[in-house]
C-alpha cells in the first residue's frame, strides 16, 4: 500500500477521512488492539491487571494544573481500568469510562463511583450534550480513525468551559501500513499543525500545551534509571526542559536520524468555548 504525501508531511491524518465501512474495519482491528498486547506482548496478567507507568508524566503536564477545580463528571476515554485517571479522584464526582475491553470494567475508579461503557465504531459518544465537565484522553486519540469526529463529540459532551486533557504521539510512529513490535495495527500520530488546527474549528481553546517524551533522551536514561521512566518525577521535569528546548525541531514523518531528536509527544489543555 503507497502512502499519500499529504498523509507523510502532516497536512492530513491518514485515516480521518475514511468510509464508514472502512472506519468499522479500523475499529474491528483496534477493539481489542492495547487489551492484547497487555496481555500477550508485554506478558502482563492475563486477568487484566497491568503497572501503569505514566502517572508522574500525566501529573506534571496534566493533572497537577487542575489542582484548584472540582469535577462533577469525568469522561475518559480508553482508559483500561482507569488506572490513568485514578490520581483525579480527589476532585472528581463521579466517572465514565469509555473502554472497548470489558475483562478491565469495574464499579469504582480511585474509589469514585464509575460507569463504563463502550465506544461506537461510528467515534459516536451517546452521552448527553453539556453532561461533563472534564474529558480526558491518554494516548488513545492516535489508535482511532476518525479523531475529528471523536473530538467533536468530545465538545458536545463538554459543558462551556469544560476541559479536554490528552496526550497524543506527534510523529508517524513509522510506516503505519506494516507491522510493527510493541504496536496495534493501525497507530499513527497527530500532526500538529494539523491538531492545531482541528482544535481550534471544532471550538477549543488551548490553556496549555507542552512538548514531551523526547526518545533520544530515554534511550539514555533507561540506562540509569530504574522502572518505567515517566514515574519518576524528577526524569519528567529533564525531559520536559529538553523537549521544550528541541521542540524546534517536531516534525512529523521523521526519517532522517537528526529529525528524531524531538519530542515525540505533546500534552495539551483545552477549553470548550
């Protein structure tokens, strides 16, 4: 399969433009695309239970800048066992998971009531207008065709004011048409400019976007560093002062050597107008 260029330079997201046929094909190859590697690529428990590893990173850019607000309702998209909303309990009502994989279904997220039910192949959120005060999306937006369409939703399920608060992959991740280890089928990052740009249409506001997850610089750190890398506070503050001095170089199909010494990630903070 040849690649469009508009899909390689980052003027369109390859996938956000699909038939609904072909959005239910993506979808189907998808559902159970992050449960499986879990739980067979990464050896975790087949039960389910897996050492999440971005809380300190989800903190630093996230979550920490929502200190001073309560939340009646949480909308969380991809969440597992919401393992990675878990530390917003302490100013959260209550919370709905959006979660293809039943087997991590639960009642309780940080011990707050939760309900959970499943995403539509259609990226239709059958959620109620102006129901939520936060929307939250940790790395899952990559994992999803028509991402234009579920950030819509996203705002229509958005009281004005309310915020959506992701974390997205802003290169290619490489030839997305082929297999790759350690990857679902059809994963791909958001260009930014191209992120940008959707954003602002559909009727968000940015209160904050920050660079991170520079590749070049944990492939050092594992060296040193115990565990997953994005628990540890301290390597997520040096990796967000690098990633803010070599965000100058973001760019979206990287094949050169030179254009992957860039944040590969970027946090964002948005407002519904």
């Amino acid at each position: 399969m040849m690649v469009d260029t508009k899909y390689l330079d980052g003027s369109a997201l390859y996938g956000d433009d699909l038939a609904p046929g072909e959005i239910a094909r993506w979808y189907a190859q998808e559902e159970q695309g992050f449960y499986r590697l879990a739980t067979e690529v990464y050896k975790l428990e087949a039960s389910g239970s897996y050492s999440y590893e971005y809380d300190a990173l989800n903190a630093f850019h996230g979550f920490d800048r929502l200190r001073d607000r309560r939340f009646d309702t949480c909308v969380a998209l991809g969440c597992a066992a919401g393992d990675d909303v878990a530390p917003l309990a302490d100013r959260v009502e209550r919370f709905i998971g959006i979660e293809p994989a039943e087997e991590w279904w639960g009642d309780r997220i940080g011990g707050r009531p939760a309900r959970f039910i499943k995403p539509l192949p259609s990226g239709d959120i059958p959620l109620p207008d102006d129901g939520a005060d936060l929307f939250v999306s940790l790395g899952v937006l990559h994992h999803i065709p028509n991402v234009s369409h579920v950030l819509a939703e996203a705002h229509r399920i958005l009281r004005p004011g309310g915020l959506l608060v992701f974390r997205e992959p802003i290169t290619s991740m490489g030839d997305w048409t082929q297999a790759r280890y350690g990857l679902t089928r059809n994963e791909r990052g958001l260009p930014l400019p191209w992120l940008h740009d959707r954003l602002d249409r559909i009727g968000f506001d940015i209160v904050r976007e920050a660079p991170c997850m520079t590749n070049a610089l944990a492939k050092i750190a594992r060296r040193v560093v115990p565990g997953h890398l994005y628990a540890h506070r301290g390597y997520v503050a040096l990796d967000a002062a690098v990633s803010r001095v070599l965000a100058f170089n973001i760019s979206y199909h990287r094949t050169a050597f030179l254009k992957r010494i860039a944040p590969s990630n970027v946090f964002v903070i948005a407002a519904k107008r």
